[in-house]
C-alpha cells in the first residue's frame, strides 16, 4: 500500500512575476520563453529593472505537487528552500496545500531560490532563475520512507543544472526500484534538454527513468530533429511512457504500440503561460496514479494547464478536484 | 507649477493573499469585509491556518498610489516600511509604478506591515492587519517639499490606528494648505470610522480636509444612519467635496449644491475585491487634478475599480491611462 501517490523533487523557488513588453527581453538579453540561469548579480540588476511585481511560490515540480494535492492526490516534495522570509513562504504554501514537505532548510548558506518571471502581452513566460539555496539540494535531502512510499517519484530535468541534485536523483531512483515504483522526469526547458542531452537519453535507456514528459520544442531539443513525428517514435522507443504537449495544438501520449492524442482546453484568454507544463504533468499524473487510461490523464493535464494559462502565476487558484467533477472527468 | 498630482499617505503594507470559505471566517473569529487589526502572534496563528498564499504590496494609499501613476498622473507616497525583505518588495513594486517614494525604512523595530487577506468565494475580501513598522511614520516622515508640490494630498483614515501617524497628517496638511493645496481623506472601513468617529468629523469640519472618500457603509457609520440619503446629505454639509461609493449599484459625488450619480462598470466576475475603493479614489483623483468635472472623474474610478476586482490582488495589472483611452476617458 503507497503512502503517497507521487513525490515531487526540483528546485523550490519564490516566483517574482511582472508584465513587460518584448523590447525589454531584447534590451536585457533574456531568451524568450526560456528559463535563463542568472547570479546574484544579475538578479539584482535585473531587479531594479523590473516594473512592479507579485510573488507566488513557484519552482517546476513544487507546481506540480500543489497541482496534484488539489487533484486529491497524495503528494510529497523535496526541494531546499535557505532559513530566510522567502523560504518560510516557500513552505507554508506547499504544505498549506497539503503537500509532505520536511526537507531541512538551508541554514549559512545563500537565500532562498526565485526566479523573475517577465510575461509579455502574448502571455508567454521568460525566466531567470537565481538558484541561491536550491543548489544544495543532494543525497542526504532523499527521504527514503518517502520515495518508497510513493506511487511514483517524478523530478525535473533543471535539477541537472545545480551540481549535485543529480546524485539525489540517483539515489531517490534507486530506492524507488528498489520498491517496485515508477520514476518519472519532466525534461524543463528546451535549453536545459541542449545542455544535459546525453544524461538525458541515458536516463531514459538505461531504465532509471521511466515516464517522460515534454514539449514539442524539449522533445525536437532532445533528438536533435525539425520532425515531431520523428522526435515522437524516438521517445516511444527510449521509454516506456511520454507525455509530449504541444500548447494549442492538445497533447499526444506514448506508450509502447499505443498512441493517444489529447485536446487542448479552449481558453479564454491566455494571462500567463508560467505552470501550464507542470500543471499538465499534475494532472495526467493524478490521472495515472488512479488507475486512468491514457485518454483521460491527458485530458485531466489539458484541464489544468488550460486553468492556470488563464491567470497570473504559476499554481491554480481552482480546487482541480471540484473542477475535474465539474468536467466529467472525476 | 506643481510637481506632483497626489501625494498619497498611509500604513505601507504587504498583502498576503489566500481563499478561503464562510466557515473559515466564522471558525476563526474574523470579522467578514473588514479591516481586522491583529498583533504578531495573531499574524503567526492565523497564517498557520492560511492556505496557499500570494503576496502583493498593498497598503490603501499606496494602493492609490500606484493606480494614479498607472492613470499617468504624477504620484508621490510617504510610508514607513521595515529595513528587510518584505519592506525592500515594497519600495521596488511602487517606485517600479513610477511612484516617487523615499521614506526612509525602519531599522532595528518591527518588520514591514503584512495583511493576511482572506478572500471569499464570493469575491468579498476580509483582512488582518499587522502593522508592525508602519506605525512608526511620524511628523519627521513629512516632507514638506512634496506636500507643497502636491495638489492634493490624500491620506487614509486607517492612519488613525498608529500612534503617531495623525500628527504627520495634521502637520501635512497644514502645509498643504499653506501651499494652497488640497487635502482629501478617505474613511477606510466603517469599523475604523466608528474607532474615530468624531476626530474624523473634525477633520472635516474644521477644514483639515477638503475631500472626502467613503463607501456606503462607511458614511452611515459616521452619522450612525440608515439612511444613504441622509448621509449624503450630511456630508455634502461637512466638507467641500465627497464620492461615495455602492458597489454594484455605483457611486455618487456631492459638491455644494452639485449631485452627480456614476455608474458602475459590468464586471464577469468579482474574484477578489481588494483594492477596488482605493482604485476608485484613484481614477476620481486622476480626473480631478486634470481639471474634469465629477462625471468624468467617477467614470475613471469606477473603470479603475471594475478592472482591480476582476482580478487576484489590490492593483490592477493593466494600465490604466490605455484602458481609460479605450474606454474614451481619456
């Protein structure tokens, strides 16, 4: 009997979000719609720049363990938040949405991870992303009892960018095998699939990971190929299940022989684009660790990431589970 | 020449933003579409039991503040914010807004002012106010530069509840009008009229203040009436000008023998209803200082006041000199 349905590992880090228009990407040197690596330097300056702000707790795989916890799902986290005001935000929002979270904050080190996240009018998202505390994440953070406890134990693939989340996640996959559980990775960020592609496909084929999600744009990254159809038969192939979306376009999932494709969620209005990734990973996976088809994960993903796109920030202010009765879906 | 339209004051404060239901209000005491004033260990109780949260500057005048510099007017803030990490958010978000703000911050007392603001699922917001180092502004807070450049200054009458702050606003507007300038104030919250009922009145009657802001329920707890109609009344007799404000059913300004009624703007939905009376004085004090009639001028604040609560948070993320161009108000 599992404890949790899935425990989350990533970088916890406080979202600081502001409307900007594209001329001050360009005149800042931020890649659109990326996640952009900044020092503490850059964040300040970036800072002062930066027109007026909310803050939300944020952080890829924190997202999708609130997303999964407002399913019903059980849902754990590991992530190092520093001994500071943003990092006790950090972890009351993650535990106020009733998410297992004890990983010892970071005391003497650098301050809580955030990220400053400029929405443009289209509403997408562009990213630079201090990692301050985050990186001290590593082995002696994985709760055993936790990842053996877990359904399935699902990371981000920013966790290859600080040096050594990448042994916790080593270790956490061991101890989940080990159980007889599923890993699960979501692979971040097209640029992020440029820099750790070979430990990304080597994480896949040597069977440490077991479930995929991406985008179009990570899957083409990671196969180095203009064809999604292509990139699609490769991951079926380096896998045992993907979850590849692709905005507007709805989402397709593989599995072996099996191919599902998956609707988009009409939306009003597109706001803010932050979440929609990891919102659609809370909900197939709710779906999966209940048992569901493929059909109906993706359509419990598309309803969240469709929510989430239409407000600021990166975590719905909907009870999912109230919305996915609401659909049929639950 | 003046170098400021309005130069607003008040307690500088931090929202921290969550919803909740009926039952959670009534379970914890909280007094439903107030301003609850707690101290530090009430703040660390009630945010133990808080669920997810946002955090957003706020603070009514501040509030104002920005949406008036959003509006392209020309704004000025004094606000005592705590020498840390929320006090620091504070300053970047209203100077960022294009707020001139140089009060200087507290060192070495109590942190940044924070609210914990429950928000219904009606829309209704009900808020707990820990003051913490905003209730350090006082008369050495005053800079006697920008009340002269101001053309109004406005201030909130939740500035009653610290100590000092009524000698920074009775020094303020004796330098105001010195200057020739007026000084408008808005009632804040019924409870807090009725904490201060007679002082306020005074303010009026004696010609400390010029304007006057309030909501419905505001103006029958100053003449503790039941009738609108007989408020208004009395208020159109105690100061040179007042906007009353009616929810959905719009708002009327009164100025000697000049009544004029102003609609309210549809709205889909009211998500959250934070910041909607400062956003109205907002939008009235940006038509005022440019010379509009009361029409034009309650036409802008309703604009500004339907857009702030269709939305999470106490100001509007759009701007607001576009959204009155394409409204035809500007």
């Amino acid at each position: 009997m599992s404890q949790f349905d899935v425990l989350c590992i990533g970088n916890a880090i406080v979202d600081i979000i502001a409307r900007c228009d594209e001329a001050f990407l360009v005149g800042n040197g931020i890649v659109k719609g990326a996640m952009n690596l900044i020092d503490a330097g850059r964040a300040e300056l970036l800072y002062s720049r930066m027109g007026p702000a909310v803050e939300a707790s944020g952080g890829s795989a924190g997202n999708t363990a609130a997303g999964l916890a407002s399913f019903g799902a059980r849902a754990a986290y590991f992530g190092k938040v520093a001994d500071d005001h943003l990092g006790g935000i950090y972890a009351h929002d993650i535990r106020a949405q009733g998410v297992a979270f004890d990983t010892r904050p970071l005391a003497g080190g650098p301050p809580t991870a955030r990220s400053m996240i400029f929405v443009t009018p289209d509403g997408e998202r562009s990213m630079n992303t201090y990692l301050g505390a985050s990186v001290e994440l590593g082995p002696q953070d994985v709760e055993e009892d936790k990842v053996r406890a877990a359904r399935v134990t699902y990371f981000e693939g920013y966790l290859w960018d600080p040096p050594r989340a990448k042994e916790a996640i080593r270790l956490a996959a061991a101890h989940a095998h080990a159980a007889g559980r599923e890993v699960a990775m979501t692979l971040s960020d097209p640029f992020c699939v440029d820099r750790y592609r070979d430990e990304f496909l080597d994480l896949m084929r040597s069977g440490t990971v077991d479930i995929v999600f991406a985008n179009e744009s990570e899957l083409k990254s990671l196969y180095q190929t203009a064809s999604f159809e292509a990139g699609l038969e490769a991951i079926r192939a380096d896998c045992r299940l993907a979850a590849v979306t692709r905005s507007e376009k709805g989402s397709v999932a593989v599995r072996g022989n099996e191919t599902v494709a998956i609707e988009a969620i009409a939306v009003d209005e597109v706001v803010d684009t932050t979440g929609a990734g990891d919102l659609y990973a809370a909900g197939f996976l709710a779906g999966y660790t209940a048992g569901r088809g493929l059909a109906e994960c993706g359509a419990l993903g598309s309803l969240a990431a469709g929510l989430v796109i239409g407000q600021i920030g990166p975590r719905p202010r909907q009870d999912l589970r109230h919305e996915a009765g609401q659909a049929g879906l639950m």
